[in-house]
C-alpha cells in the first residue's frame, strides 16, 4: 500500500475509534489535560499559544488554553485564508469569531496575526516516535515550515486520545515530527531524529 494511502486507511481508522469515545468521558478527560497542562506545560507570560477549536470529536482544548492563558500565555487560533493557508490569529476575550469551514471557528479578521512559540496541534493519529497524521490538507505541516523558514522553531504540542495511536505513520519527506504530545495517559516526549 502506498505511503497515502497508508495514511488514509491509517487516519479513519483512528477518527472512528476517536468518534466511538463517549462524549461525556471526552468532557473529563479535556478538564483533567488541562490540569496535566497546569503541572506540566509551563508558559512564559507573553508567551505565544496557539491552540484550536475543537471540531467533531477532537480533544476540546479550551479548557487546557484557558489554563495557559492563567499563565500568562497570550493565545491565538487558526484562521484559514485559502485552500493551502492558515494564520494564526489572537484570541481575544469578547472579539468577534467567524466560521473557519470544517465546522470550527477562529478571530475575525481584525484580529492580529501572530507567530505562535509553542502549537497545540491537532491530529487524526501519531505514532510511537511523534510522527503524526493530520486530517489531510497540510495546513500545519506549511504553518510549521512557514515558521521555520522565518528563523523560528515553535514547541510543537501533538493533542489527542491514547485511542489514536497507531504502530507506524509512514514517513513523508514533508512530515513535520511533534516532540511532545498530550493524551489523557499524560505528557509524553518524543527523542528527536538524530
């Protein structure tokens, strides 16, 4: 099977058993990573956050944000531009938000766009090593190298449910490797490619 087509096979096979989780569990489960972030994720203050709204049954960050935001972190989300482009842009309390697409919402456009230093980023499956599926379109993976191309190298935080792990994600020569990632068994850090 080709490496995209791995991915594909691999990608709804995690999503299904993500979506099976008992949404009430999932409710717990984000309140008690957002205490694993307090205890584990230390932010400078003004530090810049980016995390993302959950969509389907994603992992519900917002708790896990609202706990960075106590300590000092200035947040941002995803705002999509085009087919290919996501900024990131800040999350303000009582600004207005707009409809993303993919039934997620972010900061209107008046918002200011920000270059985030640490990512929480969303994830269809990962695997032992920190190699991550996302949902397809590549919107991080050109965000992160977006970054790095400007001389920035971001704390890349992999968010999802011990469910989503998988034995191997085939490797692809534009896959950005996530060091860190948090589920509901705690923080786990990934060795990186030496």
């Amino acid at each position: 099977m080709q490496s995209r087509s791995l991915k594909k096979h691999l990608r709804i096979e995690a999503l299904a058993r993500r979506d099976a989780l008992d949404e009430f569990w999932r409710v717990e489960i984000a309140l008690e990573m957002a205490e694993t972030a307090r205890d584990h994720l230390a932010v400078e203050p003004g530090q810049i956050v980016s995390g993302f709204w959950p969509m389907r049954s994603e992992v519900d960050v917002r708790p896990l944000m609202f706990a960075l935001r106590e300590q000092g972190a200035r947040l941002c989300l995803p705002a999509i531009l085009d087919k290919t482009t996501i900024v990131f842009r800040e999350l303000v309390r009582g600004a207005p938000m707009v409809e993303m697409g993919f039934g997620t919402v972010g900061p209107h456009e008046e918002a200011e766009v920000l270059d985030p230093t640490v990512m929480l980023v969303p994830l269809a499956a990962f695997d032992a090593r920190g190699h991550r599926i996302g949902y397809g379109a590549g919107y991080y993976d050109r965000a992160i190298a977006k970054l790095i191309d400007k001389g920035q190298a971001p704390r890349l935080i992999g968010i999802a449910f011990d469910c989503q792990e998988v034995a191997l994600v085939p490797d692809e020569d534009h896959d950005v490797v996530i060091a860190e990632i948090l589920t509901e068994s705690g923080l786990r850090r990934f060795a990186p490619k030496l």
